[in-house]
C-alpha cells in the first residue's frame, strides 16, 4: 500500500497489522480498547457525519481541543483528514482570549471540545467569534450536541469520493505554535509533509507491531501527534493516558516505548536521586557508587574485564530496580520538544533505558534530526544526524556567531506550507540560496563528526534569545541553564545580562529537594520563601552556581544570582500568565517582566 495522506497510516495498519487494542483508555474509571477495525469504522462514521450533517466542505477549518489524549479527538482528526477538512489542534492550557484569537485568525466554522474546564473558556471565546457557527462536545452536556449525535451511515459514496480526491500536497492541518512572545502563528502542514517525516524516521525507532506505546503527551503538539501516527504505521497499541498518574500507568501497562520532554525526564531523575539521598549505610555507598559509573557512559560504549564486571553489579542490584518501576519493558524513550540535559540522556541510558534525542520545529513536521536507536548512528551531547531526505547547513552570515556556529537552515519535503495570512512573515523565514528554498529556523547551532563518519547537529540556542552584554559579548543562555537544571536543589532557572556588564540568574529552588537538604542540615524549613532568606542556603546555592561556572567561559559565568519563592508553570491558577509554555520552555518576556525588581537588584548591588 502505498502511503500518501495522513488517514493511510490507519489503512495500512488494518491491512497489514491489525490489532484488537490498538487503543487504549480509560473511561468512568475503567480501561476500555478499540481495534483497528474499530477505529476505522468510528472514524469514517464520523466523516460521513461531517459531510452529512454539518455540511463540512473541504478546506474548511475545525478546531479540536481536549483536556488530555483521548480516543474522541483522534477520531475527528481521522475523520477531518478523509473530507479534505482543515483541522486546527489547540492546547487546552491557553486563556480564553488566546482561543478566540486562534478561532477568529483560523477562519474555524466548528469546535469540537472535551472538558468541562476546556469549556469554560472555549464558549465564550466562540460567543465573539461571528463565524464560528457551533461547539460540539465529546462529553455529554445538556446544551451543546455531543459528538456521536453527528454520526450517519448516509454519505459513503461522497466519502470516497473525497478520500480519493485529497491530493497530498493539499493543507491538512494548521498548528498554532505556543510561542514565547506575541501572538501564536498558524503553521500549514500539508499530508506530504508529515508523510514524508513519519517515513523517515519510523526505520530509526525500536518500535514492532504488538508493543505497547504510553502517550501523554498532548495530541495538539506535532511531535505527539506525529509520533501517533508512526504508531499506526508499526501496528503498536497506544495507551492514552494523562500526566497526572504516569508512574501507575507504567506499571499497569509496561510500555515499551514512549516520547517525552526532557523536564519529566528530570522530574524522574530527580526523584531517583532523592530516594538515594534517603537511604543509609551500604545501601546508599551501593547507589552513589553505580550512579558514578554513568559519568564516562557513551553511546555504543562496550566495557571489558574489571569495568564490565562492575557494570554488571551496578545492573542487577541498582539499574534494573529503575527499569522496573518504568515497567521493565521500556526499549527507547524519545525526547523532543526543547534542549535535553546530557546527563539525563547519559544516566538513563547507561541504566539501559535508551533515551534518544532528537530536534525540529512544528514547520518541519517536526523531524530534522534524530539520534539513532538501533544501528549505532547516535551521539551523546548532539540532537543526531539529519534524517533521510532532509538537508541541513549552518548559516552565519547573519550574526555574531562562535567558530563553526551558525544559523541552523533546512530543506527538505516535510518544510511547511507557509504561516496562515501572514506571507510577509513566511517571507521572513525562506532564503534562496544557489537555487534552493531554505527555512531559516531561528536555532543556533555547529556539526561534530560522529559514529559513520556522519554531521550530527549540537543546538547552541536561539538566535533570538542570544544575550549580548554591554560589553559587546554574545552568551547562548540555554546551555548554562540546562546544566544548572542537572542539579537536583534547581526546578527552573533564566539566565539574564542583555546589555548589562555581567551574567546573572534567577533560581526557582526544587522545593522538596530544598526541604530535605534544610533538615539534614539542621536548618529551620518552613516554606521556601523563608528557607531562601537563610544565609547557608544562599551559600549551597552559590556552590551549585561555583560548580558549573568553570564550564563556561568568563563571560558566560553567572556572577550574581537570586532565588525565588515561585513556581514556573505554563498556567497559573489565579489567570495570570504562565512563566511556561505548554512544552516546558521559557517564557523569557514574562518572567523579565515579572522580576524586573530582582533583577535590577543584581544589578545595582
């Protein structure tokens, strides 16, 4: 079979694959599954409603929307994909005034909603919205029509029709990127572009029909959403689940596989060092000890004589305790979204948990590079090789780059469409360069020679979040703070300096990491606003910022620091805006402008 649009993934697993539980949730409490055959009948059910009942023509955009995965939204993608409708996936997180800019710029006729919170920001955004004729709902509500209500066994042959008709260089999807400043941009994806990233990358991921895959992950993200449908392609059963009850999933299902942002990955890192902490005698001599092994782990590393037998002990009494609570099953864990600490990816993987790194863009949908999983073609402290299909060069004609840095540009079939109305603002992001069309991706990076002789690409930053001090020197701020993140006393940290003399840093404490240091110690700990004012916290700090300083160079070095009583997260509970995006990176313009005072303290001291 020959996959062209997105819905032939689907296709093609019920030809080739088919499985009883290719998906799996929970509903009322208990776990229920859909087959293949199942999921298509649905899914076409709901096209021909579409058509049928809504009146859906194609080109014609749809928003979905959901407080966490679950089978419904997957369905209307599905079915949106089969009429030559345009979906528009949304975060469930963002305000009510962000939804009726997304409704309102995305031209959408329809809503499909799921969550009673969700709703409550949904309505009345769509109430100001003239062109959005109606919300439908995936949960039952007493005024608005809930979506099986749609469904007709009318409309098979129109159906077809237009399954037959879709060309796939046509606009399948429009992703509105969650953005650190101003109002989001509508992505244009076409079926070519993901096709051809899913084709892609599928030969480089451990995945084989039957194995089971956790998702979490929101569906509106591209790599999610994509990864979804590279599922379909390998016949794995997908679990959809929430972030709220991931380590009793794990457990229950035994994934073998599932992506992540690397801040969860450090979330369990983290909770993995603080039960070392805890323990006592020979047991903590025994966790330190294997955990000290991970430091001169490399990617295809082979040990031999006395190493090998200590890597061997370290696996049965420590490492495979850690397989096991991630379900003892887990093959490869893929991390995307923003930057990956080395460590993480270092200690997870020599505890024989493979953890992969990869880098793109919602407007490369979203794949440029990817380390490898099964042949060797991976390298610790790079985002991987370009995969196949796909061009990459680095650019520094425009800026004041490092030796060998440069703009990251791309090209290749899985380069979006365009940003929606805006073709200035598309304008901005091509270059032609010796006859070729190049998306300037706004990321700073260089190559490094690795495993088969290969380019692999190591991120540096984001050109626009490159500071400049007033001393005329440029500082990459995300490595520094990726590094002090590795630290398990640090939740979140920004770094600062634009054109000031020196580099300074706002600490968000672990709070429970904090706590347990204070009472070892012998410290007071009541909340962490009065354990931040104790002069012996502020000098264990100043060791973590002393320990990772010397890895920079001078001007990179943090001289000054403030630690906050906060918590950064991309939505607040009293509607103020997050200091987060939904993918965990920072919004730097918000959190400036919410501790201009600290930093301006830093500074005047």
């Amino acid at each position: 079979m020959d996959i062209k649009r997105l819905f032939d993934f689907l296709y093609y697993q019920l030809e080739n694959y088919p499985q009883e539980r290719v998906l799996a949730y929970q509903h009322n409490g208990e776990w229920q599954y859909l087959s293949t055959a199942r999921l298509v009948e649905l899914a076409e059910k709901t096209a021909r409603g579409l058509i049928t009942t809504l009146q859906l023509q194609p080109g014609d955009k749809v928003v979905l929307v959901a407080s966490q995965n679950r089978p419904e939204w997957l369905i209307l993608d599905l079915a949106l994909q089969m009429v030559g409708a345009v979906s528009v996936p949304v975060y469930p997180t963002i305000s009510s005034r962000e939804y009726g800019y997304i409704f309102r710029e995305s031209e959408a006729k329809y809503c499909f909603a799921g969550g009673e919170e969700v709703l409550e920001r949904v309505l009345p955004a769509a109430e100001e919205v003239p062109g959005m004729q109606q919300v439908l709902t995936f949960d039952r509500h007493p005024k608005l029509t809930f979506w099986e209500e749609i469904w007709s066994e009318d409309g098979a042959k129109e159906l077809e029709q237009r399954k037959q008709n879709i060309d796939p260089e046509e606009l399948v999807t429009i992703i509105y990127t969650s953005g650190t400043t101003g109002n989001p941009k509508g992505v244009m994806l076409s079926h070519r572009n993901i096709v051809s990233n899913i084709l892609a990358v599928s030969p480089l991921v451990p995945l084989v029909a039957g194995q089971r895959a956790l998702s979490f992950l929101p569906l509106n993200h591209v790599f999610e959403r994509v990864v979804t449908y590279a599922y379909f392609y390998h016949g794995v059963n997908i679990i959809q689940t929430g972030l709220d009850n991931i380590a009793g999933d794990l457990q229950a299902h035994k994934p073998h596989f599932f992506t992540t942002v690397p801040r969860l990955l450090e979330k369990v890192y983290e909770k993995i060092y603080q039960k070392g902490l805890e323990l006592s005698g020979i047991k903590k001599a025994l966790f330190f000890w294997a955990l000290s092994l991970t430091d001169d782990y490399e990617y295809n590393i082979e040990y031999r004589g006395l190493r090998a037998i200590k890597q061997r002990i370290a696996d049965k009494l420590i490492f495979a305790k850690w397989r096991e609570a991630l379900g003892g099953n887990v093959v490869g864990i893929l991390t995307g979204a923003s930057a990956c600490p080395v460590k993480i990816a270092r200690v997870f993987s020599a505890a024989g948990i493979p953890v992969r790194e990869g880098y793109g863009l919602t407007e490369t949908s979203p794949g440029l590079t990817i380390n490898h999983f099964n042949d060797g073609l991976c390298k610790l402290g790079t985002v991987g090789p370009a995969i196949n299909g796909v061009e990459l060069r680095i650019d520094d004609s425009d800026g004041d780059f490092a030796e060998g840095e440069g703009e990251i540009l791309a090209h290749g079939p899985n380069v979006f469409l365009g940003y929606f109305k805006q073709p200035e603002l598309t304008a901005a992001v091509f270059r032609e360069i010796d006859g070729k069309r190049w998306f300037c991706t706004g990321d700073v990076g260089r190559f490094v020679k690795g495993p088969g002789g290969l380019d692999y690409l190591v991120i540096t930053d984001r050109k626009k979040e490159l500071l400049k001090t007033s001393g005329g020197k440029y500082v990459a701020p995300a490595p520094i703070e990726s590094k002090l993140r590795e630290h398990f006393l640090v939740e979140q940290t920004m770094v600062v300096g634009e054109g000031r003399k020196f580099v300074s840093a706002l600490i968000v404490p672990a709070r429970e990491a904090l706590e347990k240091w204070c009472r070892s110690k012998g410290l007071p700990f009541v909340n962490v606003g009065q354990a931040i004012q104790l002069p012996e916290v502020n000098a264990r700090y100043q060791e973590v910022v002393d320990r990772y300083n010397p890895l920079f160079s001078h001007t990179e070095q943090i001289k000054k620091f403030r630690l906050l009583d906060a918590v950064w997260e991309p939505v607040k509970a009293d509607g103020t805006e997050g200091e987060l995006t939904p993918t965990m990176k920072l919004k730097r313009r918000v959190i400036m402008k919410k501790y201009a005072s600290q930093i301006e303290e830093m500074y005047s001291d």
